[in-house]
C-alpha cells in the first residue's frame, strides 16, 4: 500500500511539473523594446498633454474661436490617444497610424499659428 501512495504521489509530483513547464513554454516570450516603443511613449505623452492644455484653454479662452479650437483639439487628441492605446505598440500599426494623423496636427498647427498671428483690424470709412 505504501508503495502504490509513493508511486501516485511521484506520478502527481510529475504530472504537475510537466505542466507547470508546458505553460511555460506555451508563453510568448519577452518582448524587446524597439525605436517604435520610445516614439508611442513620447507621443502618448505629448497627446496627453494636448488633451489636457485644449480643456482648459477651452474653459479659459474668451475669443469663441480660441475656445473652438481647444475644445476640438481636445477631442480630436482624446481620439488619437484611444487609438494610440489600441495600438498597444504594433510597429506596422504605429507608422499606419502616425502616417494617417500627419494632415490633421499639420492642420491643427497651422490654425494654431493664425490665432496666435496678432488681430488685424480693418477700419470702414
């Protein structure tokens, strides 16, 4: 009787550890952080701050198109931040990405520039 329990003990003891080493070789191994990996950290950040900088220029600005143009700077970047997220940081993805959102922050900082341009102000006669 004592050998059958030693034997099904050894024989579990086994079981386990080969599925304990099993799963362990079932697990991707580690990824390596990459260029890609550095530029989605930055932009992620700066996005961030966008966001954040667009809601209270939104709240502060007393020109309506200032305020215009936060409040869609701030969507638009909450957007991109989603986006960036699922991503999560693919680097096919991420070029695909940051290609398609070029146009738009081009945009957004050339309107930038004009609101920032001092006010002409053109006197009828």
């Amino acid at each position: 009787m004592k050998t059958r329990t030693t034997w099904l003990a050894a024989l579990s003891a086994w079981s386990l550890a080969a599925a304990a080493v099993s799963m362990q070789s079932s697990e991707a191994p580690p990824r390596v952080a990459t260029r890609d990996d550095a530029f989605v950290q930055r932009v992620a950040a700066d996005v961030l701050a966008d966001v954040a900088l667009g809601r209270l220029a939104a709240q502060r600005a007393t020109r309506p198109e200032v305020k215009e143009f936060a409040r869609t700077l701030a969507d638009e970047q909450s957007r991109a931040y989603e986006d960036l997220k699922a991503l999560a940081w693919g680097d096919p993805d991420v070029k695909t990405w940051a290609a398609r959102l070029l146009p738009t922050l081009k945009q957004r900082l050339a309107r930038a520039r004009e609101l920032a341009a001092p006010a002409t102000l053109v006197l009828e006669r």
